[in-house]
C-alpha cells in the first residue's frame, strides 16, 4: 500500500504557511520534541548562512551566522538560551524569553529569542523565533549614557549653586582673615612670640580660600582674568615648582613645541591646571618615576570629533600630561572627574583636584580627555583653542617685585562689610593713597557731591542693598568724567555678569585678595 501522501490543499495550506513564516521580521525555526530542525524560515536561512539546517539535531546551538564570530573572533553567549530550550522541550516551561550576545565592541550583537512549546495532533513542536535587537540595545544604552550625564550635569549644577551662594559671605570672611594676619605679620617683630600664630591664621585662610576656588572651578563659576599667553611659558613657570613638589624620585621631562600657537586662558588657574595634574602623578608614582610634560599643535579633525561630539573642528594647542604609575580601571576612570570622588585614603585628599582641572578646561572653552589602563600609567590629555595673536614678553623684573605700589591719588572705598571696607581704607592708606570710605552707594553719592577735591578712583562692591556698585558708578562717573572704577566681589561669575560686570571690560577684583594683589590691581587701574 501506497505511503500517504498530503493532498494539494495540504501542500496549499503549507505553502502559505510558509509564505506567511517567509515575510515574518525575524528568524523562525520549528524543532521536534529532540530539537531537530523541522522547518525554517527565508529570514533563519539567510541568518544561518552555509550552516545545515533541516534535519539538524539541537537547533538552538544550529545556524548563528559564522559573520559574528568572524568579526569578532568570539563565540555567542548561549547558556540561558541552552537551558531555556531544554526546559521547554522536556515540558518544564511552555515558553521561555533569553536575550543573548556575541562580539565585542563595535562588532557586538545582541538577539532575543523566544521559544513556545506547542502541542496538537500527537506531537509536540518548539518554536523558536529569534529577532536582532542589537539597535533596541545601543539606543537603551545610549539612552543610559546620556541620562548618567544629565545627572552628572544636574550634580554639578547643584553643587555650583551651592558654592556660589555661599561664595561671597565666605569670601568676604576669608579677605579680612588673610588680610588682617597679612597686616599683623608685617608689624609683628620677627622674634615676637605671637609671630607664629598669625603664620598658622594666614596659612589657614589660604587653605580655605584654595578649597573655595577649587568649589567655584569645577562648577565653572568662577571669575577667569583671562589673556593671551604662551602656554609653554606657563608650562616652564610650573615646572620650577614642581621640581619641591614631586621629590627626588620623580623624574620630570618637558618636551615642548617650540612653534606652539597662543591661547586665551587665565594663566593663574591654568597653572593649577597643571599644578592638580602632577600632584595627582605624583600621588599614583610612590616608588618614584617619571612625569612627562608635552605641548604640540594639533587639529580636530571631523574623525576625531565624530567620537567626541562636545569638541569642534579647529585649531587647538595641546598639553599632555603624563605618568609611568598605577594607573586605573574602568571604573574609577567613569568617575574620575566628579567632584568629591578619590580613590586616596580619608584625609589624604578632597577629591576635587580633577573636578577643579575639569571645570577650568572647560570654562576656558577646552576639552579634556585621560587614557589609562591598571599598571601602565595615565595621560591627560588638553585640548585648548588657539588664537591667531602672539603672547606678550613678559616685562623684565616683573616676578621679582616685594614692595607693594604706591601712589597719592584719592580712593573712594564703598563697601557695606565693616570689615572688608576698613582693611581696603586700612591697606591703600599705608600705600600712601588718599582715602574716602562710604557704607553704601546712597552714603557714597552724599559724601562725593560734597567733595571738593577730584577723587581718581572709586573701589567698590558690586553686589550691595539698594544702589548696586555698577548703578553708582555710573552716577559718579557721569557726574566725574575723569573717574576710573575697580568693582571687587566676593560673588561667583554668574552673579557678576548678572550685574553688569565681565573681566574681559572691566577692572574687578576677586574676593578674597591680599595686600599685594589690592595694592597691584589699584595701580594698575589708575595707570
């Protein structure tokens, strides 16, 4: 007897079924209760490439494309898709869903598959559909990436304001610290036995005003006095004091570009720019080695850029900074620029070194990049923009001034702390300067209309009750064409040009200051 043959509305029936399996997204097999290949679909045959697929035994292990493991030279991780297949063949499970990967890199691959036992007319049957969402996977993770940096933003952010708001009264506090321990050291007698007090007063101001502009640097509010300089000057200035700072098992090497273009920084902050990075070598290098210094033109072309889409196509000067120490892992490099994050023992350190390097390089309109790897050592690497114009020589001597300027012009001092507007009057004075003093603009406005003699020059805060510094200066100056202004705050970047003051038009000093930097920028403004 004739074996039974299926009819022609059978082999219909099953020709649409796998024309229909055929337009179906995704790959599809059907597995006996053994798992052999029963059928598959257009989509599983491209998939499977040259791989046997009909009649094979164990299917889920049958038919990834040979592509994947020819890129990537790894095989797929398939151990819950295995375990997920044998529990649906055995009965345990009716269905079961595993996502598995193969690759690495840019060559890796994530697929999901869904496997449904299915039972009908005495037998049993697995399907096994199986789709490609490497796409669904990286847009998940770039997703994830861009929502770590939003919070990091936002933490930054947070932080920033946090600092800002407490910057002016802590820094008004600090200048009348630093300021009076200055005063009392100058009059002290060397051999007096309170001299070493006020040493221990001044260096404890210091350290708090270096941990307030360290706040205001990683959170990009601080005041940049910026100017076009020659980073490699900056580079060799630093160096000098590096050579006490890093000990004598630490080899430092400079190798700088001799034709390196110009930037526009503020050659203090950039200083501890470098400052925080060696300091930071020398801290991973405790058996000693070597730190290299380097400075080179480049450009950022469209390749580089295209990986690092905050940076733009340009000219740039860079400075690379790099050590032979311990280096670090992956993780602590995702961190390595959050503020208050250190890998350094309790006390060792405030975690805000690389947040302070961070917020200057960016605020100076740079970019930022370390490389590192556990045992081989880590590179910072600089990025800051070139500018056509040539850095000015520096003035012969100009280092080697001790005494503090004088002059004899009249200064009217407006401030509404007591104490910051009597060490100002208090410092000018021995400066030999002619001084005027007011609490507020209102007093400031009565007091010079009813002066006399021509004042050269008005000190005073910006941020005051009533009048602001900005608003009476423009009274003053309108009434006293000849009068000169140097605004000082206490107050972050924001708040300034909130008011109407930006460094790059105007003469303002930074809460705290000291005698010298007072007495300076004083003679500096009135010429």
């Amino acid at each position: 007897m004739d074996q039974e043959r299926p009819d022609q509305t059978d082999l219909d029936r099953m020709k649409l079924i796998q024309a229909a399996l055929d337009a179906v997204p995704a790959y599809i097999a059907i597995l006996d209760e053994r798992g052999t290949v029963l059928a598959v679909n257009a989509g599983w045959r491209t998939y499977a490439g040259s791989h046997p697929l009909i009649g094979s035994a164990c299917g889920i292990g049958t038919g990834y494309p040979a592509a994947c493991a020819a890129a990537a030279g790894t095989e797929p991780d398939l151990n819950p898709v295995v375990s997920g297949l044998r529990q649906v063949l055995s009965g345990e499970l009716d269905e079961s869903a595993q996502e598995y990967a193969c690759g690495e890199g840019e060559a890796r691959s994530w697929f999901m598959v869904r496997l449904a036992r299915v039972t009908g007319m005495g037998a049993v049957r697995v399907m096994v559909a199986q789709v490609n969402v490497t796409e669904r996977r990286r847009a998940e993770e770039a997703l994830k990436r861009s929502e770590e940096r939003l919070r990091q933003a936002q933490k930054m952010e947070a932080i920033g304001q946090l600092a800002g708001g407490v910057a002016h009264d802590f820094n008004n506090i600090l200048t009348a610290i630093l300021g009076y321990s200055e005063i009392m050291l100058d009059r002290l007698d060397p051999a007096s036995p309170v001299r070493g007090y006020a040493e221990q007063i001044k260096a404890g101001g210091e350290r708090a005003a270096e941990l307030t502009r360290q706040l205001l640097a990683f959170s990009r509010k601080q005041m940049l006095e910026t100017r076009v300089v020659s980073l490699n000057e900056i580079v060799t200035d630093v160096s000098k004091m590096l050579r006490r700072t890093l000990g004598e098992d630490v080899q430092q090497v400079l190798a700088l570009d001799s034709s390196l273009g110009s930037v526009r920084v503020d050659p203090g902050r950039m200083g501890q720019v470098i400052m925080n990075l060696a300091v930071n070598a020398r801290d991973a290098m405790p058996r000693g080695g070597k730190l290299l210094i380097e400075t080179s033109n480049v450009e950022i072309d469209e390749a580089y850029a295209a990986g690092h889409p905050e940076v733009q196509l340009g000219h740039y000067a860079l400075l690379a900074v790099s050590d032979t120490g311990s280096g670090m892992d992956a993780a602590t490099l995702a961190h390595v620029f959050e503020p208050f994050f250190t890998t350094k023992p309790v006390g060792k350190g405030t975690g805000l070194g690389l947040a302070t390097v961070f917020g200057i390089v960016k605020q100076s309109g740079g970019h930022v990049w370390v490389y590192s790897e556990p045992g081989k050592g880590t590179t910072f690497r600089i990025y800051l923009p070139r500018v056509e114009a040539p850095a000015p020589a520096a003035k012969p001597g100009e280092a080697g001034r001790r005494a503090l300027p004088r002059g004899t012009e009249t200064i009217l001092v407006v401030e509404d702390e007591d104490m910051i507007r009597r060490l100002a009057v208090t410092i000018l004075a021995s400066c030999g300067y002619d001084l005027l003093e007011a609490p507020s603009a209102e007093a400031a406005l009565v007091l010079a209309g009813a002066e006399t003699r021509t004042i050269h020059l008005l000190l005073t805060d910006v941020v005051m009750p009533g009048l602001n510094g900005v608003e009476l200066a423009a009274r003053l100056t309108a009434a006293r064409p000849g009068l000169r202004t140097l605004f000082m705050s206490g107050y972050t970047g924001n708040v300034m040009l909130h008011h109407g003051v930006s460094t790059s038009n105007m003469a303002f000093l930074q809460k705290p200051f000291t005698q010298a930097v007072l007495a300076g920028k004083v003679r500096e403004v009135l010429g």
